[in-house]
C-alpha cells in the first residue's frame, strides 16, 4: 500500500463516522501547541493519517488535530496519506490512535466493537486495543448477548456479561442496570453463584453420608447439631448420626438442622440455635452493609446536601478528635494535625464520605453477637441504640429498609424493651 507525505487543503478533509471518539478535549489547547513546530508553523508534530477517496482525503487516524487546526483557521496542512485501506484496518487504525489525549473507556469499547463488527481478526484488535486476544473473544460474545446495547458499555462490563453468558438473568440484570451500578450487581450475582455453590456441595456431602433431606422432622425426632458446610457434615459422628434426618434452612445462607432419634440423645438446643441466629443476622448486617452503599453512593452523586441527617452523623464522626483512638476517624485526623502543626479544614465530599462510612459500618455491625446472646450490658445497650440511630438517618434521607434492616431493627428493640424492663424490675426490688 503506497504511503506517501502531502500537503493537503483542510477542506478536502473529512472525518471517518467509525471514529469511536466522541470527546475531543479541549481543542484550543491542543492547537496553541502547533505554534511551536518549527518545522510546520500551525501544524501537529505527527501529521494525520488520510487515505485517498478519489479526490479528497478520510481521515484514519488525528481527527482531533484536525479539528483542532479547523478551530485555528488552518487552511492546508501535512498529511501521511495512503493510496487504498480498507474498513477493517481503518477502524485499527484509529482504535490504536495516541494524540495525547487517549480514548475513553466507552470510545475504545466502541472501537474494540466496531473493528469486530467490520469482521477484523481479534489479534489485531487485541495489539491496537492494548487488551489480550482472550478479551476481544468475550467483547464478541457479549455483543452476541446484548446487541445495540453493547455500544454504551466498557470493555469491562463487556467482560463481565460474557463471565455470565450462560445465565439469561444475569446477563439482563447487567444489560439493564445503570453504568454506575454494573459492578455492585456482577459483584451481587457471583457472591449468589457462589452461595449456589456451596449450597449443592452441603447437600452432596449430606446425601454422601447417609443423612436424607426432609422437608419435616419426623415425630420422635430431636434437634442434634447444625451443618453450614461440608466439612461440618465431615465432623459428624457415623454412629451417632446412623438414623439422622436433615432440614435445610435457607434464610439469607442455607444450613442444615441435623435430627436424630430422641430415644439416642437428650440435647440442649439453646446454644445451636443462637448460633443459627447468629449466622443470619450477620449474613443480614453484611447485605445491608452493600445496600445502603450502593444507595448512599448514587445519592451522594448529586452532592452532599442530598443527604443532610447522614451528613451530621459523618460530621460528628469526622470531628471527634477528642478520641485518643488512634484508628477511629477523628483520632486519625488529629494524629496528623499533631504531625504536621497543621490545622485541617473538615469538609465532607463523597471520597471522604465512603471512608467514614466503611468506618461506621464496621463500628455498628458489631451488634450481631449482642443482639444473638441479648447481652444487657450499657455499652452493648448504647451500640444497639447507635445502630438504629444509623438506620434512622438513612430512612430519614429516603433510604428504604430491607426485609433483612428490618428484622434486626426487631432485634434491636426487642433487646431495648428487655433492657428496660429488667431495669424496672431492679427499680420495683429496690
């Protein structure tokens, strides 16, 4: 393919409508730069690359620098210019362009998809795009999944819906959800992939050794141990467990109740069923954790004063730096203060925001043992009672609870009216 140097009139010029780019920067900038080519006065340093359409000129690669040339009143330019190229290594071309401003992530998804749509071979789509061939091979199979869909997403959303190609669901969960939220909901489906998982190898195990899934514990029966994994099955006594039936539970993880004969065995249910309970209401408290995240994180896209309740607790929680501990967030601050003899300005934006938050939840959700053991002590009672308050804030700024927030919101009251009443039943003895 002929390739030579020209001098070209803008106006013969035109754009390629394939260009995935669709945010040029600022042009200003970049044509305040040309001044400087000794060489060329006016001109990039790289000159653009054309290919020759009878008497005017394609652009294959610098649509930036000559819009950017446009915008100075440039009225002839040097052009790397080509006799023939076809479609295909057009689109590489220009998915493989550096002039200084990279494409962004959905313009080079674009590309990536353009080029594959045009039938190029995915080697080269792989080199132009900076990504491995094994890439591309999935960006083709999720267009396959997604259709005209497939144009606004990034390469790595495009990734994550070929991971889920053989599940229908998922893939019409990530297609659907909005851009910000497609890596919650991928991390959503493989944590529920995984529970899949572990659920079937709990059942196998059981059906290995011996021990039937019922749906109803036969009469006669007495409640024996509790099984969350395979190797809690592993544990159990063959001789022990040789008539043992097995209820599964499956309340936000599955388990299993293991019965044996009550004739075999008088057992003390209390401590395995707190254990149970103590197993739901963490798994509860983690779910909760990832939905008011995923709330707070799109609220506080629209700015701070979109969450005014939240916004006095994070406050509170910045500004204690009476705290001599050193790890909570006030602590911190005022370590580095006593560091550096500087005072720092305490302003919220969403970056600080998501750190005190993750500092909030781990502080909070420790309640799950205090509410599994009703643990009537006044600093367990104040940790349930910042809990709701917590809770509160949320539904105040327009959070709305889960089944999950509102069944330990139940815990927790139930562990304050108890708290209380003991309180009065020492008052009334006194």
């Amino acid at each position: 393919m002929p390739i030579t140097t020209e001098k070209v009139s803008i106006e013969d010029v035109y754009p390629d409508d394939n260009n995935p780019r669709r945010d040029f920067g600022d042009l200003e900038a970049l044509a305040s730069g040309f001044a400087i080519n000794a060489d060329r006065p006016g001109e990039p340093f790289t000159p653009p690359l054309l290919v020759r359409d009878g008497g005017i000129y394609r652009i294959v690669d610098g649509e930036r620098r000559y819009r950017a040339m446009r915008l100075a009143k440039t009225k002839s330019f040097t052009a790397t210019v080509a006799d023939t190229m076809d479609e295909a290594n057009v689109m590489v071309a220009m998915l493989a362009t550096d002039d200084k401003q990279p494409l962004t992530d959905i313009e080079r998804s674009r590309g990536v998809q353009q080029a594959l749509a045009l039938g190029v071979d995915p080697v080269p789509v792989a080199k132009a795009a900076r990504i491995k061939s094994a890439d591309v091979h999935k960006v083709a199979t999720a267009m396959a999944k997604v259709d005209d869909a497939a144009g606004d997403m990034t390469l790595d959303r495009l990734y994550a819906i070929a991971d889920f190609a053989d599940d229908p669901d998922a893939v019409e969960q990530l297609t659907n959800c909005k851009e910000n939220e497609w890596t919650w909901v991928c991390s959503t489906i493989k944590r529920q992939r995984e529970d899949d998982i572990k659920a079937q190898e709990l059942k196998d195990a059981l059906e290995t050794s011996g021990i039937p899934i019922v749906d109803d514990v036969p009469d006669g029966y007495c409640y024996k141990a509790l099984c969350r994994s395979v190797e809690d099955v592993a544990e159990l006594d063959a001789e022990e467990f040789l008539l043992a039936k097995a209820q599964l539970c499956n309340e936000y993880l599955l388990i299993a109740k293991i019965y044996i004969p009550a004739s075999d065995a008088v057992v003390d249910t209390a401590k395995e069923e707190r254990m149970q309970l103590c197993a739901e209401i963490g798994a509860i408290l983690s779910d909760g954790k990832a939905s008011r995240a995923k709330w707070l994180a799109n609220r506080i896209a629209d700015g701070v004063e979109t969450i005014p309740t939240l916004a006095e607790i994070f406050k509170r929680i910045m500004n204690n730096a009476d705290n001599d501990d050193y790890y909570s967030p006030g602590g911190r601050i005022k370590e580095f203060e006593k560091l550096t003899g500087e005072s720092v300005k305490r302003e919220l934006n969403a970056t600080l925001i998501a750190c005190l938050y993750e500092d909030a939840e781990r502080e909070l959700n420790r309640c799950e043992h205090y509410l599994v053991y009703a643990d009537m002590s006044d600093i367990i009672t104040e940790r349930v009672k910042n809990y709701l308050t917590w809770i509160d804030a949320f539904v105040a700024d327009g959070y709305e609870e889960t089944p999950g927030d509102i069944k330990v919101r139940s815990l927790c009251n139930d562990l304050l009216d108890a708290k209380t009443q003991q309180s009065s039943e020492v008052d009334d003895g006194e």
